[in-house]
C-alpha cells in the first residue's frame, strides 16, 4: 500500500493499525482505548487482567448500540463476543465487568486482538512500530507498554488520536448493522453540510464527524499548511475546491460535473487557514495533499473507501489504477 509518503515515525503507526485494514470485529478499537488510557497514566506496564477491565467495559457499553461483528462472522458459544452479549447488562449495572467476563477476556486477548494489533493487510505485514508485548504466564500476564506507545498517549496528539479511533469504530460499526450496513457498502456515506456529520442515508442518523473520520488520513495535518492541527486549534473543514465553483464547472464527458460537497474534496483545516483562503482555487501542493489523502482513505476498509470509488467511478475514472487521485484532481481543475 502506499504509504510511502507518510513519516516512519510511531504516530503513524499506530494510524494504521487502527484506521487501516479489514475489520470483522471491533476488539481492536477497544483494545486501542484501553492501551491509550493505560499509557497516558505513564505505565511501563499493566497485568493484563487490568487492562481487560476497559476493553471488557467499553466493549459492552457499544454492544448496546450496534454489532460488533461482521454479518460473515461465525461464532461459538465460547466466543468472547457470546460471553460479552450474554453478560453485557448485568456488567454495565455493576459498572465493571462480571468474574465470567473478565475471565474471557482475559483468556481471549492475547491469543485473539492482540497478536493482530500490530498486523496490516497482506501476508505477514506489520506495522513498523510496537506498541507493546505480552508476557509471563497464565494468570500472572503483564502487558508490557513500549515507549512508543507512551509517548503517543502523551503527546498533545492524543486527543486527536483518540477522536480518530472512536470515529472509525462508529463507521465499522455502522457497517455492521444490517441494511444500513448494506446500503453503505453499496451506496457509500453522504455527508450532512449543516452538521458536518457522515450520515447513513437509510436512518439520517449521524455515524461520525468529518473531521474525526478523516484527519487521520491526512495524519493530522492542516491541508492548507501542512502543519499540525492541534486540540486547541480552531477547525474548519474546507472545500478544496470551493463550493462556489459547482456552478462553474463544465460538465465532464460523461455530463455531470464532478460533486464538489463529498468527502473527497472535504478536508480538515486550521480555521485561519481557511479564513484565509477564501474562494481561491487549491494550489499544486494542496491537490497532491489532497490526492495522497484520498489514496490513503482507499486503503481503509469500507465504507469510506467505497465512498470514494463511487467517486472515482461516477466521473469515469479507475478506481483501481495506482495514481487515479490524482488525474481525478487535475481534471477537476481543468474543468474551471
Ligand atoms: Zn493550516
């Protein structure tokens, strides 16, 4: 996949081993909270019956919302998400997880979430990083947290990382259900301008912010500066194209002009930044910026991925052909 252009530094790892690869559950997402919080304490270590608390509990606590498995997932009696369903309620009445909760889920993480944590798509490819390890034995397990990790949980970042992660899960999530699922996998996401919210065209429910859903494609970066957009910033989310020139666009070959309201021209931006834009064309950089986002959002799983090759595919354009970003973005400008 093309990453080439993103920094080999932690942060980026960690990017993509929570917004990057297949999903049919969701363990990843809780066991990425769970390591977050456990790291931002400063913990070189945690047993890992310590750390199956918060995975347990946010676990249930989104079982009541939505699936958390894929409709192809198979499961057993014994399986953890079984046990999760069965003792969702009485453990969010207790506000901690029931002894034959926790015993799965300590029994489970470690053959399961967490040997795949650090996986990506593809035979035996990792992330570059580690983010923590595993040892002892049986009942005495002692999750041992990298500094990597804890820098991260650390950094001024980690809001945003955070966001990131709970948006993403909300997405998979929502792909789950059925119907909904069905009808984002196949239609992709809409975006409600008034709210800046990812919604699902079957419900009008909102799923996950734009700017959640999206920054961490653009690892966290202004599109317009290119520099950090921290938590105190002020966002905005920019048209990169602006949406003044709808009305200005010729149509393409095939008779309409390209939609210039859909994620692929959405971008988070510093507020000032794009106070300070205002209604000019995007530069060079910010097409390139803007193509290697996208071509990141095609490595993740449905359904933004699938959003983005209605995209491509409405307007005549490859959505398989290394590059396509791009040309798509080029002939856009062309069209004005
Ligand atoms: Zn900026």
């Amino acid at each position: 996949m093309d990453f080439s252009h993103w920094e080999q530094i932690p942060r980026s790892s960690w990017r993509m081993a929570v917004l990057v690869g297949a999903n049919t559950r969701t363990y990843k997402f809780a066991l990425g909270s769970a390591l977050l919080d456990a790291a931002a304490e400063g913990r070189s270590e945690i047993l890992l019956r310590d750390l199956a608390v918060p995975y347990a509990m946010e676990l249930v606590r989104h079982l009541g919302q939505a699936p958390q498995v894929s409709q192809k997932g198979e499961r057993g009696e014994k399986d953890f998400l079984s046990v999760a369903e069965r003792e969702a309620a009485e453990s969010l009445r207790l506000g901690s997880p029931t002894e034959e909760l926790l015993a799965a889920a300590i029994q489970s993480m470690p053959r399961m979430v967490m040997r795949k944590f650090h996986n990506l798509r593809g035979e035996g490819a990792e992330v570059p990083h580690r983010f923590y390890e595993v040892t002892g034995r049986s009942h005495e397990q002692v999750v041992r947290l990298s500094k990597e990790l804890r820098d991260i949980a650390q950094s001024e970042q980690a809001p945003t990382l955070r966001g990131e992660l709970s948006a993403r899960w909300s997405i998979v999530e929502t792909s789950f259900a059925i119907g909904i699922g069905q009808s984002l996998i196949r239609e992709g996401v809409v975006v409600d301008m008034s709210t800046l919210q990812i919604t699902d065209r079957q419900r009008r429910r909102s799923v996950a912010g734009v700017t959640d859903s999206v920054i961490g494609f653009q690892r966290g970066l202004c599109l317009i500066c290119a520099e950090p957009i921290t938590p105190e910033d002020d966002i905005a989310v920019d048209h990169v194209f602006p949406y003044s020139f709808m009305r200005l666009l010729r149509p393409g070959d095939q008779g309409t002009a390209p939609d210039l309201d859909a994620i692929w021209n959405l971008a988070p931006t510093h507020a000032h930044c794009n106070g300070q834009k205002s209604n000019r064309p995007p530069t060079r950089e910010e097409m390139t910026r803007l193509a290697q986002r996208n071509e990141a959002i095609m490595q993740s799983p449905v359904p933004l991925k699938k959003t983005l090759e209605l995209t491509l595919k409405h307007n005549k354009h490859s959505s398989t052909r290394p590059g396509e970003w791009l040309r798509f973005i080029q002939h856009v400008h062309d069209l004005l």
